[in-house]
C-alpha cells in the first residue's frame, strides 16, 4: 500500500468500517464545559473548525485568500466516537448564543438531537441555548455541571423550574471531565430518543 | 404544558421550524464522506482543491474534517469539494442513508454501542 497506516497519520481519516455517521450537539454557553465532555469521550483529539458568525459565501480560489478573510470567527470543537457495526457518532460543541443562530441551524442540520449543559454557578446562561433548540425542535436533554464554587445547591425540582422543562425532558447531573459521567449524559439523551412516543420525524 | 415559571422567555409560534423547514438546505452536509476517486488530478487546479485532492490520500474524511485538517471554514470546503465531485475527483456519500435517518434501531444501536464503551 501506498499510503500504510502510520503513528504520523494523525488518526483524523475515518476508519474503513465506517457506515453511518450520525451527530449529536453538545451545545451551551462558554466556559460550561463542552469542549471537556468531548474530550473525555472522543477517540480523536477535539478538532475545531472555525465559523464565520454570517455565512457570505465566498470565492475560493486559493487557501491564503479565505484565511486572509478578516470576520468574526467562532471555533466549533467536535469529537468522534467509532462504534460497533459502523456507526460513526459525532459530538459537536455548539455555543448557543443568540447571535449564533445562523451557524446553529447549519450545524443542527441532520442532527438526532441535542445535549445542553447547564453551569451550575449560572443557570439563566443556558437560556439562550435552550430556546435555540427548542426553536429547532431538536429533542434534548439537559446535564447539569455542578462546579465547586457553585452559589448554592439546587434540587432537582427547582432546576427543572428555573429551566422551565418539559416534565419528559431528561435532567441528568454531569461531571464533563469523567468519562462514564459525560457518557451516562449522552445516554439519557438517546433514551430519551428512543422512548419518545410518537416520534415527530419519522 | 402550561405557561413558563421560570425566567426564561417564551419562544414565539412564529419563530419555530418544528424541526423540518431549512430553507437552504446544504448540498454537502458537514458529516458527508468525500474520498478521492482515483482520478489523476488534472493540471491547472487550483492551490485549494489539491490540497483538499491531498488531504483525502489517507483516507475518507467528512467535510466537517478536511474543514479542521485544511483549517478552512466548512463554507469553503462545501464549495471546494462540490468542485472535486464535479470533476469526478472526489466521491462524496451521505452520512447515513436518508430512510434510516430516526430509525429506531439505528437509535438503539448508538445506546448499545455507548454502554459497551462504560466500565473501559
Ligand atoms: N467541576 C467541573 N468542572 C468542569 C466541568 N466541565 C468542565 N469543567 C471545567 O470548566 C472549564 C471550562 O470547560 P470547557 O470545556 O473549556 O468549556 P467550554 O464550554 O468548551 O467553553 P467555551 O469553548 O469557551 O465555550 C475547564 O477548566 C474545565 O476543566 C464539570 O462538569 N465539573
Ligand atoms: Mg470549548
């Protein structure tokens, strides 16, 4: 082979097995954790793309000529995880700013659904987010990160309230940094997927 | 449901799309699978569509990849690859075959496949 598999390959191509390739968004506000639980979870090292915030479409004739562009760029990160019977699933960390409409309906094109962080230390920062999917009519679910310095505790009913959630909608408490926490989170989501009834897009 | 208790701002009727109306539906979606068919690449191409051409040597990538690995927008690789698949220089495939997309057991089998990855 010309091209044999090698430690210098950054393990980006997608593997030979790959069939359906589907995506999940990871969507919240900055500094809420988004770019961890893909990290903990994504057998690529988090890629991003960078995004222009109005989407102009542009001449290509050359590389240097569109990343002379100077406009207002955000970063999208996103992580793969290969699994069995090849299906390959993406997370996309999607901020959920208002201004960010534009990007978030091409980004949710296609998507099964979306997971919203919450930061525990600032809850109403989520809002925003949660009124972009709900926009959408992406199903979704919320994890909530609680961060040490957090103002207070909340139970779970007066979460639910001051996100004013749908009595179906998935509430699960996430620590983004561990694995199995950011995994069971995107497991409430795909259940949530699975049991809704009747599903809406069919 | 009845009406919001919390402080979060209702969504307008107006303002929902109920999940079906994109009015500009993309051509390559940011999870299509390009590859390089083989093809010579003739010359004269552009500086841009060889590097993507290069990017695809070791391997499929999806538009969303080569965006990342070419540190392009994914607007620009959309219209580079459109390019390539005219000229039969790239092969570009759907992400997930459209009857499966909410297929129940495609949903079943991304949460098996999850819980495999628990306990590793
Ligand atoms: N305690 C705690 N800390 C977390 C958790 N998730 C993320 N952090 C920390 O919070 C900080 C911000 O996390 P990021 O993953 O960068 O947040 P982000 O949403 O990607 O932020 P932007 O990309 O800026 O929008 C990091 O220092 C993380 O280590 C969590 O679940 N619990
Ligand atoms: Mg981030």
């Amino acid at each position: 082979m010309a091209y044999a598999p090698s430690s210098t390959t950054s393990g980006i191509h997608l593997p030979d097995t790959a069939r359906e390739l589907v995506k999940i968004l990871i969507a919240g506000p900055f500094g809420v954790g988004k770019t961890t639980l893909i990290d903990s979870v994504s057998e690529i090292r988090p890629l991003h793309t960078e995004e222009r915030l109005s989407e102009a479409s542009v001449p290509v004739d050359d590389l240097d000529g569109v990343r002379e562009k100077s406009t207002t760029t955000v970063a999208i990160d996103f992580g793969r995880i290969s699994l069995p019977g090849g299906i390959v699933l993406y997370l996309f960390g999607t901020p959920g700013q208002e201004r960010f409409r534009a990007l978030w309906e091409d980004i949710s094109y296609g998507a099964l659904g979306a997971l919203v962080l919450v930061d525990s230390r600032r809850i109403d920062a989520s809002f925003d987010v949660l009124g972009l999917v709900e926009e959408s009519g992406l199903p979704y679910a919320v994890a909530f990160n609680s961060f040490p310095d957090a103002p207070r505790h909340h139970t779970e009913e007066q979460l639910r309230a001051a996100l004013d959630l749908e009595p179906g909608t998935p509430l699960v408490t996430c620590d983004a940094r561990d694995a199995n926490s950011s995994i069971d989170a995107l497991l409430a989501l795909v259940q949530h997927l699975i049991d809704r009834d009747p599903p809406e897009r069919r | 449901m009845t009406g919001r208790r919390g402080g979060r701002p209702l969504v307008p009727a107006y303002l929902s799309t109920g999940g079906v109306a994109r009015p500009s539906r993309p051509q390559l979606e940011r999870l299509t699978v390009l590859s390089g068919s083989g093809e010579l690449a003739p010359a004269g191409l552009p500086a841009a569509q060889l590097a993507l051409l290069d990017a695809l040597r070791g391997g499929s990538l999806t538009v969303m990849e080569a965006a990342a690995l070419l540190e392009l927008p994914v607007s620009a690789v959309r219209v580079l690859a459109a390019g390539l698949v005219d000229r039969s220089l790239v092969l570009a495939r759907a992400p997930i075959p459209p009857a499966e997309r909410f297929d129940p057991d495609l949903l079943k089998r991304v949460a098996d496949g999850l819980r495999a990855l628990k306990h590793n």
